[in-house]
C-alpha cells in the first residue's frame, strides 16, 4: 500500500511537474513568438517607414536637382542670348559707324568736288567773258 502510495504519489508528483513544466515551456513559447511576432512587425513597420521615407527624400532631391539643373541651363541660354545680343549691337553700331564714316568722306569729297567744278567753271567764264568782252581796254598808243 505504501508503495502504491507512493508510486501515486511521485506519478501525481511527476504529472503535476510535467504540467508545470509544459506549462511553462508553452508560456515560453507563446512569450517568444509573440515577442517575435513583434520584432517581425516592428522590422516590417521600420521598413515601410523608410522605403517612405527614402522615396520622399528621393523625390525632394530630384526636384532640388532638377531646380538647379534648369536654373543653371535658364542661366546660361540668358548669358549666351545677352552675349549674342551685345554682339549684334556692337557689329550693328560698327556697321552704322562705317556707313556714317563713308558718308563723311563722300560729303567731303563732293564737297571739295563741287568747289573745284566752281572755280574752273568761273575761270573758263571769266576767260570767256574777257575773250568775248566788247570793252576796249585802252592802250596808249604812239601815233607819229
């Protein structure tokens, strides 16, 4: 009877500490698939927020680059096109200095044409005019 007894007893003993034990190991368990189950979700969240994130920063640098790119390029087509500008202005003023230059000297030339066609044309009608004249200029003569 004794050893019945104690037989049921250490089974009763055993059962309880093999309950306790499962009991335990499945309370570990749960503990560590739930903090797992955590992690994973956490890791899953941290990931989203990043890939967020990284496409927002992505986006904002893009157009940051692209702004610079396009202020850069609107900046140079300004300084070639006020470049192209000047020069067209220069080479027209250049071209409107020779023109007036040219026109200075034609003047200038008529000018000392027209003076010189003056002078011979009055001395061919003085020449004339004293040829033709019908004055007598009066010579002394000697009449013996």
């Amino acid at each position: 009877l004794l050893e019945s007894l104690l037989v049921y007893l250490i089974e009763s003993l055993l059962e309880s500490l093999l309950e306790i034990l499962l009991e335990s190991l499945l309370e570990s368990l749960l503990e560590s698939l739930l903090v797992r189950l955590v992690v994973c979700l956490l890791v899953y969240l941290l990931e989203c927020l990043l890939e967020s994130l990284l496409e927002s920063l992505l986006e904002i640098l893009l157009e940051s680059l692209l702004e610079i790119l396009l202020e850069s390029l609107l900046e140079s087509l300004l300084e070639s096109l006020l470049v192209y500008l000047i020069e067209s202005l220069l080479e027209s003023l250049l071209v409107r200095l020779v023109v007036c230059r040219l026109v200075y000297l034609l003047e200038s030339l008529l000018v000392h044409l027209l003076e010189y066609l003056h002078s011979t044309v009055l001395l061919l009608v003085l020449k004339d005019r004293l040829e033709n004249s019908s004055c007598c200029v009066a010579y002394p003569t000697t009449t013996m």
